[in-house]
C-alpha cells in the first residue's frame, strides 16, 4: 500500500507529557502498524517545533514531525501529564485543540488529556474519563462532562477519552480493535505480552 493512501495516528508530544502516556498507546500502535501493515495504518510522534521533548520523570522523546509539517491526521492522541497544565490557559494551543477537532475524525486523549479537550470544549455534554486524581477538575472545567470515574475508558463516537497512565493501552487495543477486529487487537495484545497481573 502507497504511503500516501495509509491512514495515519498521530501522537502528540510535548515537555513534561507523562512518559508512558505516550509511550504505551505508541507500543499497541507501532506494533500493530508494523506487523500488519495490509491493514494501512501508521502512527509518528509529533512536537510543536519537531523537536525531542523531555518528558514528566527526564526521558527524552524525539518527534517525527513538527505541528507545522504534520500531515492530515485520522486519529488524534493527546497525552495527559504534568505538561498539560500550562495548555489549559493557553489559547494559542486550546485553538489548535479546536482547530483539529474540526479536521480529524477521530480524537483520544490519555489521562489529563482530557482536561486539555474539557478546557477547549470539546467536551461540553459528553461521557469522558481522566486520571483519578483528576476527575474534579474535569467536572469544574465543564460541569456539563458526565465524568466516569470507574472507567478505564470512554468512546463516545468520534472522541474516545482515557484514564490515567497505563488505562492508555487499554485505550490504544480498544482502538485496533474498533479500526480492525478484535481478533486483530488479540494479536497485538499477544504480540506485546499485556496480560496484567499486578504482583501487589
């Protein structure tokens, strides 16, 4: 398949995203996209100037793409951490939050990512989920959020919202399984060897 008709994920990265935010949806999808590539998806990393960012706990990510030069995305992921707590009052980011909404058919976020769609309103009046630490302040930026603490994850059609950290790869085989089949999803949950069970 031609590289110009995949379909394409984009993930979005920026300092003091919360490392596995990113880097677990990135694991699901990277090794469903490289392992089954007759299904015609990839996924790339993107920063706002293309550059490496450093994460929450020091990690240092390179991007593939700048936001400038990103090509037209059909899936959107938007991390949560630390970071994401300067986005909030940032009207040039929230307007570029706003500005993809209106261009990619699918948006995701990980964590506190969804407080970043909450304070862009892209959340006014749907079912959505954020870490655990941080479901009031999801409820205070838009009170019309019908807030789901118990789930790991929230798809409500075009916006798929996750809980925190680690609920970011229930998220990513949710997502090969709608893009796909769960069969497909299988595969990839196999491939990585996500079968969790916590020792404590």
């Amino acid at each position: 398949m031609a590289q110009e008709d995949t379909r394409k994920i984009g993930i979005l990265l920026f300092p003091d995203v919360e490392e596995l935010d990113a880097i677990g949806p990135w694991e699901v999808l990277s090794y469903w996209t490289r392992n089954f590539a007759e299904d015609g998806w990839q996924v790339f990393c993107f920063s706002a100037d293309g550059h490496p960012v450093t994460c929450a706990k020091g990690l240092t990510v390179a991007a593939h793409h700048a936001t400038a030069d990103l090509p037209a995305l059909d899936v959107l992921l938007h991390p949560g951490g630390q970071g994401t707590r300067p986005q909030l009052g940032d009207d040039q980011h929230l307007e570029w939050v706003r500005a993809q909404r209106r261009s990619v058919p699918l948006m995701t976020s990980v964590c506190t990512g969804s407080l970043v769609y909450a304070a862009a309103g892209l959340l006014a009046g749907r079912p959505a989920t954020t870490h655990w630490a941080s479901l009031d302040r999801l409820a205070e930026l838009d009170p019309t959020i019908d807030v789901r603490p118990e789930e790991r994850f929230v798809d409500d059609g075009d916006l798929i919202t996750s809980a925190g950290v680690s609920a970011g790869i229930d998220m990513a085989l949710h997502l090969v399984a709608r893009l796909t089949s769960p069969e497909r999803a299988r595969q990839v949950r196999r491939g990585i060897q996500y079968d969790p069970r916590p020792p404590v």
